[in-house]
C-alpha cells in the first residue's frame, strides 16, 4: 500500500532531515567475549561508528529476546490485522525499525551450513505485509530504506558453494523488502588442522573495516 503512513514516513522525508539510522542484529548465541561472528560484527560497527559518529543505532540482541517461529495461528491473527494498527503494536516494532533503517548490519555464526534459527525466526518476524512489503499487480515490492545490508559471519569449516545463510538472506532481502545491495564478510576455516585462526580473523576484521570506510 503506497500511500500508507509507513510509506510515507520512510521514502518521503529527505534523508537529510534525520539522522543515519543504524540497524544491528547481532544473532551470535555464544557469549559477545568468545564469539568470532561478533567481533567481526563488532569491528564493523565500531569501524562505522568512527566515521559516522552522528548516526543512531537500534541494536537487536537475538538471544536475549522471545523470537518464537511463525505458526499457523499468529500468521492468521497478523495476516487478519489492519495495517494502521501493525503501525502502533509493540510486536511489530523490530519490522518498523528494520522498514526505516538506512543500513543493516548483520552478524551470525555458520551454523548448519546457514546460520542460527532465532535469525531465521527474527526475519519471519520482520517481514510485515504493509511495513516491510506490500504487493503490486500479485508482486511483492519492499518497502525498506535500506540500500545496504552488511552480514558478516565465521565458519569453522570452509563455505565455499554452500553460502546457504547469505544466499538466503541476500534473497529475501532484496527480492522481498527492497535492500538494494547485499555485503558479505566471512572468515571460514578457523577450525581446520593447522589453521591459525587468529589471523584469519584478524585479515577479516581488516575486510570489515575496509568495507565500513567504502558504506
């Protein structure tokens, strides 16, 4: 729905009329002193932050919050809700703030060759006919006003093909809520015999920081 308030609030005020607003989904389940995928996701935002001190930012800690998976019945009851009323509910607060960030950053461990469910249950969460997508002639059309989502994540094996978890989020990012590019940073192979996993993370690190300076 084009004329929605949400719209309008999103895509109709300059973008220099407010302050660059900042996303952070940390959804690293190991606590932030141990996790690889966090520093990594760390470094980025401090790297980001540097530059762009001015920003707000809206973090999200996946663990610390009650994400459940869709089922049948809250589907029903969301699909059935008015889209002035998702505009005002505390549940869909995480879909509003993703729908108005500038920038979103990402970070998660390689798990399953994906990444850790609470993620993929915080993306059902955020993907809200009339706040993040509506639909044209039967065609979904994001909503969002992000132009870059940022994931950065680690793998103790090595990726390669099987990106399933940054596949996906590239996807339904871009095909469903309208970011217009997709980053990735990894650092893989941590775990392997003979790997020295400090300085694969320290070179991925620079990569994230790198990239902070290009966004």
């Amino acid at each position: 729905m084009k004329g929605s308030l949400l719209y309008n609030r999103i895509h109709k005020t300059p973008k220099e009329d407010i302050p660059l607003k900042i996303l952070f989904v940390d959804a690293c389940p190991r606590s932030r002193d141990i996790s690889r995928s966090y520093k990594l996701g760390r470094a980025f935002m401090d790297e980001y932050l540097c530059l762009h001190p001015d920003a707000e930012v809206i973090e999200y800690r996946l663990d610390d919050m009650d994400i459940r998976p869709l089922t049948g019945n809250a589907e029903k009851a969301r699909s059935e809700m008015s889209i002035a009323a998702k505009l005002t509910d505390p549940a869909f607060q995480p879909a509003r703030d993703f729908a108005a960030a500038d920038k979103i950053i990402v970070c998660a461990p390689y798990w399953d060759y994906a990444f850790p469910a609470c993620l993929k249950a915080f993306i059902e969460s955020i993907c809200v006919y009339g706040i993040t997508f509506r639909y044209e002639n039967d065609l979904p059309v994001g909503m969002c006003r992000a132009e870059d989502l940022v994931y950065l994540t680690t793998a103790g094996s090595p990726i390669g093909e099987d990106n399933w978890g940054g596949d996906y989020l590239k996807a339904v990012t871009r095909k469903l809520l309208g970011v217009k590019n997709f980053h990735q940073v990894s650092a893989d192979g941590l775990d392997l015999s003979g790997a020295d996993p400090d300085s694969l993370v320290a070179e991925a690190v620079c990569r994230a920081k790198a990239l902070a300076g290009r966004l």
